[in-house]
C-alpha cells in the first residue's frame, strides 16, 4: 500500500512540491500502479522465454573489417598547412 510518506519521498527525490489535493490523488494512483504490477507478478509465465523486444531484432550493420586505404600522403595534399605528417589548424584554445 502506497502511503503520503512514500509520494513525499518521490516527490523530494523528483524535486517537486505538491499539494494536498495532489499527495492524495497520487496515492490512489501509485496504489493502482503497484496492485497492477502485483497482479502481473501472479500471471503463470512457465515455459515464457524472457524478451526485451516484441519483434526480432538482428544487427544489420556489417563486420568490422580493416581494408586498404588512402595513404597518409594522399589525405594530406590538398591540406593547406602539414607538419610531422598531421594536418595544421589554428590554435583555439589559448
């Protein structure tokens, strides 16, 4: 059973002032909440496989795979300024 103690502990965890009216109504509904999740509990789910998604989800990303690249030179001749092989960008941070 869901107490005024126990909506006010919420609320200070949530940051929020409520009223009366609103410390009532949110015990009636907490309590609702909680009698629903208890009647959940009482369900038979034997043989039931676990699921965290309705549908079937696979990963549709392909393998990671190292393959030839452009080499350093190549990226690098078109950069307007390169030192030590890196590229060289103005200073943003002083």
């Amino acid at each position: 059973m869901v107490t005024d103690k126990d909506i006010e502990y919420v609320a200070r965890l949530a940051k929020l002032k409520l009223s009366d009216e609103e410390k009532e109504r949110l015990v009636s509904q907490m309590g609702d909440i909680v009698e629903f999740a208890n009647n959940i509990n009482k369900l038979n789910t034997d043989g039931v496989e676990p699921t965290n998604h309705i549908l079937k989800v696979q990963n549709v990303f392909r393998e990671d795979e190292v393959k030839e690249s452009y080499s350093r030179d190549e990226i690098l001749k078109n950069a307007p300024k390169k030192e030590a092989g890196c590229l060289v960008v103005p200073s943003v941070v002083q």
